[in-house]
C-alpha cells in the first residue's frame, strides 16, 4: 500500500550537524575518490605548519635583525618567507582544487543514483511525490551534500588542526599573554552563537519562502495559456510579487545577522587586540617579552579568530548536508514496488491471452476502483472496455502492463501473473496507447523508436499502419523533424497518430488502445481502424472508447460499472438486452445527433 511518508517530509528541518550513521553512508559514498579525500587531508598539517611559521618568522626577522640593524641577516629571513608564502600557496591551491573534485564527483555519482533510481520507481510514487520536491533532490539536495566535502568536515577538520597549532604556540612563547587573549573567547563564543542561530533561523525562512515563489512560478509558466486566456494576469501578478516581496524581506533579515555576526566578531578582535597591545606593551617595558614577539602575537590571534568566526557556518553547512544526505538516502532507500521479481517466469507461448481474475484494486486506502472484477479475452480477439468516466477503464489498463500493481485477485498474461513476468518484455508484450500522447524532445524518428532499437522498417511499418505516413511527410523534415518539449508544435490528434504508431513499432502482441483516437477526425479515425485491422489481424486488440459508434464492430463488449463487468456480448446482442451498454448508446447518439 502507499505509504505518506514523502508528502510530510519538509525541505526545511535541519537536525544534527554530524550523524555517524549518515556520514558512514556518505563516506560509501565517496569511497570512490577515496585518495581524493585523503589526498587534501595530507595537507592539512603542512598547510598549518607554514601558517604558523609566518609570524614566527616576523617575530625573528624583528627581534633578531631590525632591531640589530643586521641587513643581511634580515634579507634572508625576508627570502624564507617569501619561500613559505609560495610554497603556502600552492599548497592551498592543491587543497582547494582537490576538495572541488572530490565534491563534484560525489555530486556527479550521487546524482546519476538518484536519477537511476527514479527510473526504476513505480507509477504511484510520481503521483504522490511532487516534481518540485524530486527536482530539489538530484539538483540541490547532491549540491548540499558536497558541500559537506568543500567546505564542511574537512574543513573543519583543518581548521581544528590550526586552532591547536596556534593555541600550543601562543602557549609556549608567552603564557600570560596568551591567557589575555583566550579571556576573550567565552565572549566571543556567545555572539558568535547568539547571530549564528538567528541567521540560521532567518536562513531556514529564506529557504522556505524561495520554495514557495518556485513552486508559484513553475505552476504560473506551466499555466501561462490558460492564465492569459481567463486575463487572470493581474491576480498572477499581485500573487508573484507578494511571494518575491515575501521571499526578499527573508532574505534581507538574514543578511542582518549575518552582518551582526561579521562586525561582532570584527570589533571583538579589535578588543582583543587592544588588551594585547596595552598588556603586551606593558611585558615589554618589564623587560618580560620582546617587540617581534608582540607583533607575531597579533597575528596569531588573527589565526585564532578567524576559525572560530567561521565555525558556525561550517555548522550550518554541515547541518544543511547531513539534512539533505538524510532526504537523499531516504529516497534511495525506497525501493520500487513494482519491479521485475528474482525468478521470473516465461509464458509457454506468446499468444496474447489476457485473464482478470477477481481483480481488486484501490490506488489509496480501501476506495476500491476495481471490486471483484474478472473478464477474459482470448488471443486474436478484439475486445472494447466501455464505461462512463472515472470508472476505471484505465485502471485495467494500467494494471495489466503493470504500472500498478492489484491490491487482490490475479492479472494474467498469456498464463503467468503479471507479477511473474520480465518487466520490460511484458511491456513490449504488451503495446498501450494512452488518452494523453506524451512526446520527448527530439527527432520524430527518437519519439518512435524509444529504446534505440526500432530500425528504420519497423518505424515505416508502423507509421503506414497508423496512418500516420502522410502527416510524417507533411512534417518540413520528414522522420528528422524535431519536436519541441512536450511536442508543443503538433496538434493533439497529430500526437496522437505518432503515440500510435509508436505503439506499433514493437509489434506487441496485444494492443490497448485507451481513447487513443478521441482527437483524430472521424476520417483520420476510420483510416486508422481500417489499417489497423489490417495489422492487427490475428492479435488481441483491447479498445477503450467513449463514442460508442467506434466500437460496434468488437467480437466483444465488456461494460465496467461499479468496480466490475457488468454485461458482455456483441454490440447487438447489448442493444437488444436493453441494459447499460443500451443506455449509454442511446445518450451517445442522442449527443452525435444533437
Ligand atoms: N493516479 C491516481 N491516483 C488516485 N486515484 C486515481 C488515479 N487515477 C485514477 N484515479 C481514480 O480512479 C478512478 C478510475 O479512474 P480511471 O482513470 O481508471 O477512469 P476511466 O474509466 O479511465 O475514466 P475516463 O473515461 O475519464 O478515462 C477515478 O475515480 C479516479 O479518480
Ligand atoms: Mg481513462
């Protein structure tokens, strides 16, 4: 049964910052780029180790030279550190280009699951999932995660690595100096915190409120006919610039904290500078420490500062991530309820026979669509499936290629329950075309071989069975001509035609047609009837259609009502009996004629 987990999921909860049991899928993950990883963490302690150098080196060239007026002595300093900085610099660049890399591939594999996952998901799961939420999985969901790569953990890691290097040294040249400078820490922690989770609040918001301005301009743009046809524009418009003045007053009170945060920080750091130069300068006097060390301790509490500054971003990314791994790992974990089973079973031969046998079926909860319904139809036999709307003629069709799976009862195929057959061969066994065509961006030649492997006779076949040759050599460049996306530049009946003939390039042995020809001139309809006989001489045909008068000619009429076959027989047999099917003839040709 559906479960309604995905619909109650909210892009914008962020939880833990770091969660093993994540971070040890996350690092399967990336596996794969292991030395990638381990490449830039081998950086790090070098990385530190010239970092901490530089004022070291200042405090020599100061103590040692300046104030000694050893020019010389002074010029080779000068030359270490001009050598640390090159050498700083390159390896910074190192560490940067490979944490990109190591991002961007785990960006590139964790997508091409995700996409190789949606592939295989069943029909029900794209009902219940909007688009917009599995666009924000392969899209930005992946970039949060490498984010984690580029700028999250190891990061922090690196910056942990610093902060204990310039600790341990500040320490070491002057204690009581360095208890000065850390005595601003508590301080700074506490501002740092308070503006970290306001932005973080505010940040989550600005989130939220972009969701919702996507979502208003995907349905707006996708709409734009119907919108401009109703000159609903001004009330689209009022609507849209609500959401974007909404989403810009977010985004300007995160911008606030965020800005608190950097000039806190900022003027905590002049404090702290302000206590070492008076308390330092004092030391100096004493005799107790000398200039160059001064001047190397500011800079190390550069060192000191920044990191912790930029610590709670790194939180928040982190955060961000291990949210997103969450909500990816929890799609890829779903698995597909309708797929090919372990052991599958092959009919003995190909007839075409179709078999319902006491099918139930509910597409949620316990609204039974189908209820107990059963019906046969034996191979070659042209059968019509009738039935006023909503009653669940797609639904049989939609069961018996599989597209969802019966809640009771049995589909059979040629013998073998559906859930035993190979996916793939029962829907090429079995060739549906649906009420609405959809086309891909391409070649009309693509849209008609869609697997690759129609071959160019297979395709001219069809397309003289489907009547549809003349209008391919209407089209301005024949098989090749391009079709934009959701084929917007044919007319639907002309949709139709291509979906049909697309349907016969597999040469299936049973055809359902679900009101495939409700768009195609009355003409156009019987051309199709007449060639498809032609080809369909000998296979089972299941029609589905509203306008009864198409379907009179069927070895059989199946009449669906209430969830089951509520009569059968002939056209004229069903005339005769006076019962539904007569009805709805009788309201039919009442509409033709009216
Ligand atoms: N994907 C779906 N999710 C939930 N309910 C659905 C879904 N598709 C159809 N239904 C419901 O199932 C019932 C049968 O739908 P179905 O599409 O089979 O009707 P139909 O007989 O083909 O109608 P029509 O003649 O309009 O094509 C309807 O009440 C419909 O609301
Ligand atoms: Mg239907």
């Amino acid at each position: 049964m559906p479960e309604p987990a995905i619909h109650e999921e909210h892009d914008d909860v962020l939880g833990r910052a770091f969660d093993r049991r994540l971070a040890g899928r996350l690092w399967a993950t990336a596996r794969a780029h292991h030395r990638l990883v381990w490449g830039s963490v081998a950086l790090f302690p070098f990385i530190t180790l010239l970092e901490l150098a530089q004022p070291y080196l200042l405090k020599i060239a100061i103590d040692d030279h300046i104030l000694h007026a050893d020019w010389t002595g002074l010029t080779a300093v000068a030359v270490v550190y001009a050598a640390v900085l090159g050498a700083l610099y390159g390896l910074r660049l190192m560490e940067a280009f490979l944490m990109a890399l190591t991002g961007q591939r785990v960006i590139h594999d964790l997508r091409a699951r995700l996409f190789e996952h949606l592939l295989r998901l069943e029909a029900g799961f794209f009902d219940r999932t909007p688009v917009g939420r599995l666009m924000t999985r392969v899209l930005s969901d992946v970039e949060a995660v490498s984010e984690a790569f580029t700028s999250g953990l190891f990061a922090v890691v690196a910056d942990v690595v610093t902060l204990v290097g310039v600790v341990a040294i500040m320490l070491w040249m002057d204690w009581r100096l360095a208890l000065v400078t850390f005595a601003i820490v508590p301080v700074l922690f506490a501002v740092a915190g308070y503006f970290r989770i306001r932005a973080r609040d505010a940040y989550r918001e600005v989130r939220r409120r972009l969701a919702r301005l996507n979502a208003f301009l995907q349905e707006s743009i996708q709409g734009m006919a119907v919108i401009q046809l109703f000159a609903r524009e001004a009330h689209e418009r009022a609507e849209f610039q609500q959401r974007n003045e909404d989403y810009r007053r977010s985004l300007f009170t995160s911008t606030r904290f965020e800005a608190s945060l950097y000039a806190g920080v900022e003027a905590l750091g002049s404090v702290a500078l302000a206590l070492l130069v008076w308390y330092g300068g004092g030391r100096i006097l004493d005799g107790a420490l000398t200039f160059g060390a001064l001047v190397a301790f500011i800079q190390y509490t550069n060192r000191f500062f920044l990191p912790i500054r930029d610590l709670g971003a790194k939180y928040t990314v982190m955060q961000a991530a291990m949210a997103s791994a969450e909500r990816i790992y929890s799609l890829l974990d779903r698995g597909p309820e309708v797929e090919t089973p372990r052991a599958t079973r092959a009919p003995a031969a190909a007839a075409g026979r179709v078999a319902f046998e006491g099918v139930w079926f509910a597409y949620a909860d316990e609204r039974w669509v189908l209820a107990d319904c059963s019906f046969t139809v034996t191979p070659g036999e042209h059968v019509a499936l009738v039935g006023t709307t909503g009653e669940g003629k797609s639904t049989c069709v939609r069961l018996l290629n599989r597209t969802w799976d019966v809640g009771r009862g049995r589909v059979l195929v040629d013998g073998v329950d559906v859930r035993e057959w190979d996916l793939g061969r029962l829907r090429r066994h079995v060739g549906v075309i649906f009420q609405d065509p959809v086309l891909f961006t391409g070649s009309v030649e693509s849209n008609l071989t869609l697997d690759g492997d129609g071959g160019r006779v297979a395709v001219e076949r069809a397309l003289s069975a489907a009547n549809a040759a003349a209008l391919v050599e209407r089209l301005p460049q024949g098989l090749a001509t391009p079709l934009v996306e959701r084929a917007a530049n044919l007319s639907h009946g002309e949709r139709q035609l291509l979906a049909i003939a697309r349907a016969l390039v597999y040469n299936p042995a049973i055809l359902v047609l679900d009101e495939a020809t409700s768009s195609v001139d009355p003409e156009s309809e019987r051309m199709i009837r007449d060639a498809m006989a032609r080809l369909m001489a000998g296979r089972t045909t299941i029609t589905i259609a509203h306008r009864l008068s198409t379907i009179h000619d069927a070895d059989r009429i199946l009449v669906l009502h209430r969830g089951r076959i509520h009569e059968e027989g002939t056209h004229a047999a069903l005339l005769k009996r006076g019962g539904l099917y007569a009805r709805l003839h009788e309201l039919g040709a009442g509409a033709a004629l009216g």
